[in-house]
C-alpha cells in the first residue's frame, strides 16, 4: 500500500483510499460536513512551536529543510516521545474512523 500527500482542499478522487488529516489545527471555516478526510490526527502535525516557527509567529520564518528536520526529530520522539509513540499506532485509529 502506497502513501500519497495531498492538500486538505485538493477534491477527492477515485483511488485515494483512505484520507487521513494530519495537522495541528482544524482548518478554519470549514463546516464539517465539508470535510473530506475520513479521519484526523492533531497529534500527528507538528508540535505548536514548530507550526509557529513555520509561519514567523515568534520572530523569523523557518525555511523547508529546517522545518523538515524538526518535525523528523518530533515524530522521532526527540522532545516529544508521545506522538512518535501515537505515529506508530495511527494505522488501528484509522482502522477504527478516529476523528
């Protein structure tokens, strides 16, 4: 089974399977029976200093390959071993519809 990334907004299309949201913050003004992911994972985005970090919130933007890095390291569990441990699982939440 292969694992594509898509732009929450991008339309749904025949062979997608199964479309996992995997971001920090809801999308803002999207009424739920708009969504177009099956299931959502908060946990799984990255932590709330690296998303403000990727937007220039506390100072200078991050770039893409710092970015990147850090939220390896996250999911990695360095600095924050419970969502590595949650990533490891995210299969059976799926399974089950978690939202």
């Amino acid at each position: 089974m292969g694992i594509s990334t898509k732009r929450w907004e991008d339309p749904v299309e025949e062979g997608d399977g199964l479309r996992v949201l995997v971001c920090r913050y809801r999308p803002r003004g999207l009424r739920k029976e708009l969504e177009n992911w099956a299931v959502w994972y908060p946990e799984l985005g990255p932590s709330v200093e690296l998303h403000a970090a990727a937007y220039g919130k506390k100072g200078v933007k991050i770039g893409w390959e710092i970015y990147r890095r850090r939220y390896l390291q996250e999911m990695r569990g360095a600095g924050g071993g419970r969502r590595g441990r949650g990533f490891g699982n995210w299969r059976s939440g799926c399974a089950a519809g978690r939202r």
